[in-house]
C-alpha cells in the first residue's frame, strides 16, 4: 500500500464493527469481574487486605507491557492477533482463579496472565480506530462508540455479578472465564478486516513518517510534553485505580454496603457512563481533546474528595457514599476517551507504540496505587485509601493547569500561524 494510495481518509462507514466486542470484554473484564472478585477473594483466602492490593499491583504492573505489544503489533502487523489473545488471556486468566482456591502460588501468575491481557486489549484496541486513516468525524464516531462498550462491559458484567453474589468464588471465575470465552470468539472472527485497514508507517506519507523519527528515542519520548502528559496519567491513575482496585473492600468497610449493593452501584456507573461518553464524544468533536480531559480529571478529583470526607462521618448516610462513589466513576469517559487523542497530539511515534505508553502509565499509576492502597487499608484503614487518591489526583490536575495547558497553547498557536 503506496502513500499516494493512503493519502485520501475514510469519510463514512460504520461507528460499531465487531471487533469492538473485544472492549465490552474489557469492561467487564477490569471494571467488574477483576474489581469485584478479586480483592475479597484474595482478603478472605489469606486474611490480610494488604495481599489483595499486592495481587491488584501484579495485575497492574503487568499492563505496563502496553510499549512492548503495541510495538510487537505495529512491527509485525499482528494487531489481529495481539487484541484476539487479550481476550483469550482474560478467560484463561479467569479459569485459573477458579481453580486455584487452595493454591495460594498461583495467585501471581493468574494476576500476571490478566494484566498483561488487560494491556493487549487497550494498547492495540484504539489503534483500529487511530490507525485507520478516517476523517477527523469518523474518527471521533469510533473512538465514542468503542469507548462506550467498556461501560457496557461493566454493565453485563456487574449484572452478572450480582445475580451470583450467592455463589462459591469458583463458580463465579468460572462464569467469568465463559463470558470471556465467548467474546473471544466474536473478535478473532471479526478482526481479519479492520486489521488491514491499519496504516503501517511505510503506508503513510513521507512527511508523517519524518515527524515520528523526530522524538523515536526514550529519551526524547520522556523528556517531552508528551513525558509530561504521562506523569499526569501515572498520578490520576494511582488516585482512580487506586480506589478501584479496593472498591469492593471499600464500600462495605467504610459505608456498610454489601456485596450485592456493591456490584449493583458497579453496574448503575456503568450505565451512567454510556451516557456520559456520549457527551464527552460530542464535546471532543466540538473542542479536542485537552478540555474534555481536563474537565474528567478535575471529576475524579472532586468525586475521591467527596468518598474520603463522607468517609469520616459516623454513619455516613450510604446514599451521600454512593453519590460520591458514582461521581469518582463519571471522570471514566471524559478521561479514558481522550487520553488516546491527547497522546497522539503530543507524541511523534507510531500509534501503537503511543498507545502502548499510556496503557503503561496507567498501569504503572494502578501498581502504585494498588500497592499503596493496600498498605493503608491494613495499616491505617480502607478510607485512607480515598484520601490517597485525592492527593494523586490533584497533583495530576495542577500538573495539567501549569505544565501541559501552557504547551497545548504554545501547539495551537504555533497551528494557527501555520
């Protein structure tokens, strides 16, 4: 494929293709079966909140292998395969946790096998989209509705775990493992199309291959804007999937909810968020991507502020921790649906490899988090794990206002005299 024959973008086509199944497993996969099952399982197995974080941090420091598949993908065009086994991997993943009950070992190697499947499915999902060559509009459609599909993912799956809320913790993984199963499916047979499509850099124009050779080093990758931008991400990061990571523990530990409350406030935010990136899409189309971003850190931060000072009343009414926990997860849509665009915006290397560094912070932000949160539930108590994430998130909302805002001015300036 020529670069004259790449030149002209896609203007129409369809915002759903199949292969989008792979981020409703993805959804479900990470914002309720992981989220749900795993910390009370590993809590009630070993006795000690801080092993449950210690297995949340595994699972997140796996995903920073996002660079590595994003690159293994764009080098050897397996985008096809990458996303497939991600899917794949969270079954087998699932599996694993179902039998290992008594086999306290394999709690690692099960967390490693689903953060690196995490990672797979968000480093080259985006790129079917970013990679593709579309128009500015049709870009913007895809990115919307792919984005939509983790929420719905959350949905299906916190639905699902509430109707099991009853049963062993094996037969739930089990169950997990199957709905994984099935999406794995759906996406190898429909991903042998939208891969092709996928514009490698000897398919692009001489000139965008100039500008992705300009800052390909690590150096220059990190002492950048776009380094900057990913320390922002590591902290917003530590603060949301640092609660996330502990939501199950959280909320009945700190508020008194149960687990069948717990799973449905899960899925309630889920379905919240479908409306929520609807707006956040329309709104990027509109403005781009950096007020949209901004506008869900400053959700996030205000929404982990909100969980820690409810936190302190003595029996805090379950509806004020229930509105605050649902704030904290409507920063989701405004910030994961940028984050890709941001990226491109600020980074000079292939999609792939871009995408894979944001995977890696967040995943990187999640360890911390994990980890840090699991030591304060154990050693101070579950709610110092909301103030931890209002202090990260806030240092991510100051770093945006008095480190990036000022290079995104400096960008769109420079733009406009072009």
């Amino acid at each position: 494929m020529t670069a004259q024959d790449t030149s002209q973008k896609q203007e129409k086509g369809s915002s759903f293709e199949w292969w989008m199944v792979s981020f409703i497993a993805g959804g479900a996969g990470w914002a309720a079966f992981i989220s749900l099952l795993i910390p009370p399982f590993v809590t009630e197995a070993t006795g000690n909140a801080a092993d449950a974080g210690i297995v949340m941090a595994i699972i997140s420091l796996a995903a920073i292998l996002g660079p590595v598949l994003g690159g293994f993908a764009d080098k050897y065009r397996a985008h096809r395969l990458v996303l497939s086994l991600g899917v794949l991997g969270m079954a087998l993943g699932f599996f694993m946790y179902s039998i290992s009950a008594e086999a306290k070992a394999l709690y690692a190697l099960d967390a490693i096998v689903l953060g690196v499947s995490v990672a797979a499915i968000n480093a080259v999902g985006p790129v079917f989209v970013l990679g593709a060559n579309l128009s500015q509009a049709l870009q913007a459609k895809r990115l919307t509705v792919l984005n939509l599909l983790q929420p719905v993912g959350q949905v299906i799956g916190g639905a699902i775990m509430a109707a099991t809320a009853s049963m062993a913790f094996s037969s739930r993984f089990t169950i997990a493992a199957v709905f994984m199963l099935v999406c794995f499916v759906i996406v190898w047979f429909a991903t042998a199309k939208p891969a092709k499509r996928i514009l490698l850099p000897e398919g692009k124009p001489d000139e965008e291959i100039t500008a992705q050779k300009k800052s390909f080093g690590l150096k220059q990758v990190l002492i950048s804007s776009f380094g900057l931008y990913l320390i922002i991400l590591i902290l917003s990061s530590v603060g949301n999937n640092g609660i996330n990571a502990q939501i199950a523990n959280i909320l009945p530990n700190v508020y008194g909810m149960d687990q069948a409350t717990t799973s449905a406030l899960i899925s309630v935010a889920g379905l919240l968020n479908i409306g929520f990136f609807i707006v956040a899409g329309a709104w990027l189309g509109r403005s781009g991507a950096m007020p949209v971003f901004t506008t869900g850190n400053i959700i996030r931060f205000v929404g982990a502020l909100l969980m820690a000072i409810i936190g302190l009343m003595a029996d805090a009414p379950i509806l004020l921790a229930a509105a605050a926990m649902q704030i904290l997860y409507q920063s989701n849509p405004f910030v994961r649906l940028t984050q890709p665009v941001v990226a491109m915006r600020f980074a000079t290397i292939p999609a792939g490899q871009a995408s894979g560094w944001v995977i890696a912070a967040a995943a990187a932000g999640s360890f911390l988090g994990s980890l840090i949160g699991g030591w304060l539930a154990d050693s101070v108590g579950f709610n110092a794990i909301n103030w931890m994430g209002t202090i990260a998130v806030g240092a991510a909302v100051l770093l945006l206002f008095f480190g990036l805002w000022p290079a995104e001015r400096k960008k769109r300036a420079a733009e406009s005299a072009a």
